[in-house]
C-alpha cells in the first residue's frame, strides 16, 4: 500500500540544481542574425523610429504561444547604432542592434525566430541593416510578458 502521508521522492535529487536536464541550447549565447542592407546614411535611419521598429516585432510570433515576441518579453534592447555609447563600430555596416531572448534554451524555433526578428527589423522602410544577437542571460520568466500577453494567455 502506498503511503500518502510522506511526500514522493524525486528521481532527480541527485542533479546539481544548475543543470537543464533537456534543456540543454540549440542556439549557443551571442550567436547573431542579421539581416537588410547597410544604408550608411545616418539621417534616414534617424528617420527610423524605435517605435516602428517595435510595430514590426510586434507582428513576430512564436508558433507555440499566441503573442507577440515583444509582448513576450523576448526583446530585452533595441538601439541605434548610432546611439551606441562608446560608439559601436559601424565597419560591419550594422544600423540596429537588437538583443532577445528565447522562452527556454531548448525552444524548436532557436535558429529561426531570432531570424524573423532581424527580416522584420530590417523590412521598416530606412532601418538598413539588423542584427539580432541572442542571450540566455537574464533567463526569460513570464513576470517580463506584457499586460496584453497575459491577458491574451489568461493569466
């Protein structure tokens, strides 16, 4: 007879606290995506607001969970180049940066959403050239999902 009284015990104890068990990445930290055409005129990028660059991320879904990858919390920076202090190196012809995250390091789409983002970024008229770097560092966590994707997810 099984005694209920005494909580089950985990098979996975013996695991350091640290380790993902399969959850290991399939896309490494830092890795980029790039994707548009260097302008090389500062004055039309400038044209380009952040705002309309978000308008764009906000169209990015994850194919597993119906919100945005903006309201998901997954873009954690978008800048300028230009605005970059000290000033990034424009030798790469990079005109926006964009730093993401992904729902878990074992996310199927980790070679493709990131993709997306830096083809949506780069698609706003004048954005010139996209690159979206990847991180696992802060982890994502639902607490950094918008009131619209909660909602949206009823939470």
């Amino acid at each position: 007879m099984t005694d209920y009284s005494k909580p089950p015990s985990n098979p996975y104890a013996h695991l350091n606290s640290n380790q993902t068990f399969g959850m290991e990445s399939s896309v490494a930290e830092g890795t980029e995506f790039i994707s548009g055409e260097s302008i090389g005129d500062s004055s039309t990028i400038d044209a380009v607001s952040i705002d309309s660059i978000i308008s764009v991320l906000s169209t990015v879904f994850d194919p597993e969970i119906p919100v945005s990858i903006y309201d998901l919390g997954l873009i954690y920076e978008i800048k300028r180049v230009s605005d970059s202090s000290p000033p990034a190196s424009s030798s790469d012809g990079i005109d926006w940066e964009i730093l993401m995250t992904l729902t878990a390091p074992a996310c199927p789409v980790a070679g493709e959403l990131p993709q997306q983002a830096a083809d949506a970024a780069a698609s706003v008229e004048g954005a010139g050239r996209v690159r979206v770097r990847l991180t696992w560092s802060p982890p994502w966590t639902p607490d950094m999902m918008s009131e619209d994707a909660r909602y949206a997810l009823g939470m």
